[in-house]
C-alpha cells in the first residue's frame, strides 16, 4: 500500500508555521 | 520549493496519529499511573504546536521520560503491541546531554513521524530515560523475531543520527529486559 512520507528537512521547514 | 506558495490553511495529515506521554515517578503511586498522556497530533503543524511548547529533553529532571507511541499503544512492555518485541538502544555519556541529547531525540521523532523507515509499520514508538547515569533513548518495535525489519531500522537510526561506524548499538527484546537480573544487557542484534 501506499503511506505518507516526509523527509527531515520538510518536516524541519514547518516548524514556524502560523 | 520556495517558489511554491504555501496553503497555511490546510495542515499536512501525518500517516499515524502519535501520543506523547510524559513519566514521572511518583512513590505514592504505581506506575502506570505516573505515566501520563500529554496530547496526541496527526499533522505536521499540530506536533509542532505541542513541541514548541514543551520542555527539551535535556531540561526534564533526572528520573523522567517523553515516550511517543502511535496511538492506542501504551508505552510499556505489556502492551499488546510491544509484547513481542523490542528496542533498539542508544546510550549515551554524561557529557552528550548537552550536545547530543536533544538533537537524538527531535532526529528520531521525525524519523516516526515521517514514516523514514521502510518498515515503519513495525515502529511502535520511541522512549528518552533522563537518568543521571546516563541518558537513553529506546526505539520500540513491534516483533523481535522479524530480523530483517529489525535490522533495517535499526540501520537506518545509525545513519540518520549520524553514529559513528565504530560505535555499536544493540537491539534488546523485551522479554530479556523483563527477565535480566543484573545490570548487563543481552543485545540479540547489533548494528
């Protein structure tokens, strides 16, 4: 099946996100 | 990617719903109860809210932990999912609460939330002892008898974490955690 993935760096770039 | 305009009005879905609990030992209780659920989060901006709002790792008092586990799985070993595996173990020196320690834990959260590892369906979730002796950060997976999964994990921790290659880590099963008597663990894999 199919799953959600994020790589370190996306994840990392959402952390001051309003 | 920064041409990319970013829709703040939607939160990105993560593939689990996780927990984070919070151990602190209290003698007038038992132990379960002093394991206690801070949140839950599903999307990437919800963990976040909760993260940026808590206390680093390596500024809780000796004795506690953080353990985050998907959802419904309580972080202990005789949880249904845990009983039949295991962790892999990163111990860590005195002097690496400070340089490491914090660092270790955040690089092994977005490993489980970000599904970094092939079989993550495997992962149940990820604990951080502060101990005065020494910090640990456990791995927990499901089933100790599944080598290959086991492995992969545990190889992909090594390099995320950046462990140097002389550095050796041990997978320890549960049930030998249990049942150990004295203070040496007995690693059924290593990487």
């Amino acid at each position: 099946g199919t799953k959600i993935v994020y790589e370190r760096n996306f994840l990392l770039n959402l952390r001051n996100s309003p | 990617n920064e041409n990319i305009s970013m829709d703040y009005s939607i939160k990105h879905p993560l593939q689990n719903c996780w927990t984070l609990w919070y151990y602190e030992n209290d003698r007038n209780q038992s132990w379960e109860k002093n394991q206690r659920e801070i949140a839950s989060f599903e999307t990437i901006e919800d963990f976040w809210s909760l993260y940026n709002h808590i206390k680093p790792a390596s500024d809780l008092k000796q004795g506690t932990d953080y353990s985050l586990f998907k959802k419904g799985i309580r972080p202990m070993w005789e949880d249904d999912a845990n009983k039949r595996g295991g962790r892999w173990l990163i111990s860590l020196e005195k002097k690496q609460r400070n340089n490491d320690l914090d660092r270790y834990w955040l690089d092994i959260i977005l490993c489980l939330i970000g599904e970094a590892f092939d079989n993550s369906e495997d992962i149940c979730g990820a604990v951080v002892n502060i101990r005065y002796k020494g910090d640990k950060i456990g791995v927990w997976t499901a089933d100790a008898t599944k080598g290959a999964a086991v492995m992969e994990i545990g190889k992909k921790l090594k390099d995320r974490l950046h462990i140097p290659p002389r550095v050796t880590i041990g997978y320890e099963i549960h049930k030998d955690t249990m049942d150990k008597t004295g203070s040496s663990s007995r690693y059924s894999y290593n990487v």
